[in-house]
C-alpha cells in the first residue's frame, strides 16, 4: 500500500507519520506514505503555488498547472498508477470507516491537500476522482485531514497493527460503537471490572460485549442503530432498554 499526500507543507506529514504506529510500519515496509511538495513544479523563479481569483472575493486560490504538473510527476515515477485521488474538502463526502476499509485493499492511492481559499477548479476536474470531508468545519488547509484519511487507512493494511482482530471490532466496523474496555487492576477506586470478563467464558464474554456495544451506541450515536444491521433479538434489547430508561 502507497499513499502519497501533495501538499504545500510536507513537513507536517513527514513528522506525524514517523511516529508511532504508523512510523513502525513505514519501517517495516507494510506501507509507503510520501509527500510530495506542490510548490517544487511552479514555473516561475518565485516559486508562487496561488494567485487572486477570477470574478474578486477574498483569499488566494491555488493556480491549476503546479497541481497537474505535480500529479503528472507522481504518475510518471510511480510503478503503479494511482487508482484514486481523494481532494481533502469541507464540501466532500463524509469520510467513514468504510471507506477505509474500501481503500486500504488498494495499491496506490493520492491524497490533494488544499490551501488558502482552494484549487482552481480546472485541476479538481483533471485529476481528482472524489472529494472527502472529515467533518463540517474548515481547516487552514488539507495536511490534518490528510493525515486522518492516511491514518484510517494505514492502519487496515494487514500486519499494521499485527492482528485483524485489532480492528475488527472497532466502532463502525459493523456499524455500531465499540463496547468499553478495561485491563489491570480487577478494582480500581472501589470499581471493579465486569464479572464476566473474568469468566474465562468467551461465549458470555461476546454476549456482555455485543450487548454493551449496542448500549454504548443507543447512549451516543442512537442515529448508527437507524442504519445497523441488527437482529430481531438485538432490536428487542434496545427496545427493553430503552423503556428501562425511560422509567428511570
């Protein structure tokens, strides 16, 4: 898995993705992450990446021809061409953790980090096939949203985190909120860990979780269980506590 961020500030990228997780595997060669630096294809001495728009209103937009010029350098020295270009933007499609899971089966993918005011739209329509939004807010530019695209992403990739089972029960992974989770000491400040997680009965320890995990959903996103796939006897359950808390 490659994925290459155009941006205007690379060291941003550069610095977050060298730490941690993401930094073991980029080590390991489980994934590439590269950015590369739009303001290197300017054609003019100054090196200017934006202009005023046309029609006037406030801001800088950046110029389309070091935006293609950039993108046409990362095809031509790619060994496998990008099969999607996603363009980082507070008017894109909501990003959701299936659609990681979509793209962190492909080869290469190009993240477009956006500045100022935006990109010429001559450029968007060159080379970008979707444009994705982390969330309805407006960020000095793409790098952070990026960096979460990336994220999301890299971490599907078989061997990032080591297990599949790392994610596979992850909130969103099957539409819901994940369950809570404790670890060591069994008691801490007089509370103590759930009885059944210390059962060693993995039958009624996924039963506690399933049911904790459509719990943790009703209490904070009760808007995933409209779209959860749930089985009757899930659906009744929801029901039954709902009404419980209802009376209390």
């Amino acid at each position: 898995m490659k994925i290459t961020i155009m941006t205007l500030f690379p060291e941003m990228i550069e610095n977050a993705v060298n730490c941690s997780i993401l930094g073991r595997a980029r080590q390991n060669g489980l994934i590439e992450i590269e950015a590369i630096n739009i303001r290197d294809f300017a054609n003019n001495k100054h090196l200017q990446v934006d202009d005023y728009p046309y029609g006037g209103g406030a801001g800088m937009l950046m110029m389309a021809d070091p935006v293609c010029r950039c993108y046409d350098h990362i095809v031509e020295h790619s060994s496998v061409a990008p099969q999607h270009v996603l363009y980082m933007s507070p008017q894109g499609k909501p990003w959701k953790q299936q659609m990681a899971e979509a793209l962190s089966s492909e080869e290469h993918i190009v993240l477009l980090c956006g500045h100022y005011e935006g990109i010429d739209q001559r450029a968007l329509d060159a080379i970008v096939t979707e444009e994705v939004s982390i969330g309805d807010y407006v960020l000095t530019g793409g790098e952070l949203a990026a960096l979460v695209v990336a994220d999301s992403i890299s971490r599907l990739v078989p061997g990032v985190l080591g297990k599949a089972e790392s994610f596979q029960d992850e909130s969103f992974s099957d539409g819901l909120l994940e369950y809570p989770h404790y670890t060591r000491p069994a008691v801490y400040r007089d509370e103590a860990v759930p009885d059944v997680l210390l059962s060693g009965n993995h039958q009624k320890i996924a039963a506690y979780r399933r049911e904790m995990s459509l719990i943790n959903t009703f209490n904070k996103r009760p808007d995933l269980l409209k779209r959860a796939k749930l089985t009757e006897k899930e659906k009744c359950f929801i029901n039954e506590y709902a009404k419980k808390r209802c009376k209390s």
